[in-house]
C-alpha cells in the first residue's frame, strides 16, 4: 500500500489545517474528512494507512468510527489516533483503549509529538500489511488442498490381504476378508 493516506478527521476547518501543517514535512499523503460519515465512506474505499480521529462530531462521533472499523476485515488493523480538546477523562479513556485505538492526544497537540507519533504507527502498519497478505495467501492454499484433498477419491491400502481377525469370545483366528 504505498498510496496509503493518513486521513485526518475533525469538524473544524482551523484544527484540519493546523494538523496539516504539523504533518507536512514527514512527507506522507494526507487527506481530510470533516465528519465521521465522510471518514467512514473513506476508511472503506481503502488505502488509508492511520486515522487521526477528532472524539465528538456532530452526527458520527469519532468512537462510533472506531467501534465501526473494528467490526470489518478490511479496517480493523488501521491505527488510530484520537484527538479530544475536552481534557482528559478517564471513561473515554478507557472506552478508547478497549476499542484498540493505539493513543489518545488532547488539543492543542503539540506538533513534535504528533510527527513521531504518526511516524512510528504509520511505518509500523505499512511493515505489517506485507505480512498480512502472506498470511492470507497462505490460508487460501492451506484451505485448497484442503478442498482438493476432502474431493480425491481414498486409495486403497497397498496390501489388499487383510490379516486375521480374533473373535474375542472364540479363540480361533477367523478370516474376514479374501485373498487377492
């Protein structure tokens, strides 16, 4: 995924272009969402390689982006940072960390921790997508010889002579197959 985006969501025109501007220099596609609607239509298209998520939107909150994302194959690996100018609060926190977002920042946010930050989970998640499409073709031939082992007829067993059978009440060997 080397287009990946960085997708940056938040209802204030003023926060989107400051984040921008803090991310500029890492040199990484960006693009914007001003709704939680709009990120989830983009998140889906694909390509997005980490979401920095503003909490509370009108309409489609951050959270419910999150629990949305986590609910389908295809997004629920991309990172996600949540940002909130509303201070801490230890039940966001919380609900945040239990939905696998991987950090939560408080606005202002200082631009030399987003770069690094960003910068760790977006390398992080491009290293891992290699690896996840490897383990996906490998499912696939491990469920197709499956397949094309269960439709291949059983081979008799090389030796067609079957060796005597006791009879457990009677102490005489009786045969219970033929000879070939």
């Amino acid at each position: 995924m080397p287009d990946a985006k960085i997708l940056i969501v938040d209802d204030h025109e003023d926060t989107l272009y400051a984040m921008e501007s803090a991310l500029a220099p890492l040199g990484y596609l960006l693009s914007r969402a001003t709704s939680g609607d709009e990120a989830l239509k983009q998140v889906l298209r694909g390509q997005v390689g980490l979401l920095l998520l503003d909490v509370r939107m009108p309409g489609v909150s951050g959270l419910d982006v999150v629990r949305h994302m986590r609910r389908v194959e295809q997004t629920q690996h991309i990172p996600v940072i949540l940002l909130t100018g509303f201070g801490a609060d230890h039940e966001l926190t919380s609900t945040a960390l239990g939905l696998g977002v991987a950090d939560l920042l408080m606005k202002p946010i200082d631009p030399w921790t987003l770069r690094t930050k960003v910068r760790y989970l977006y390398d992080a998640h491009r290293r891992r997508l290699p690896l996840e499409q490897e383990a996906r073709e490998l499912r696939a031939l491990v469920k197709d010889e499956a397949a094309a082992r269960a439709a291949r007829p059983a081979l008799p067993h090389p030796d067609t002579r079957v060796p005597p059978q006791r009879d457990p009440r009677d102490a005489t060997p009786r045969r219970t197959g033929h000879r070939a």
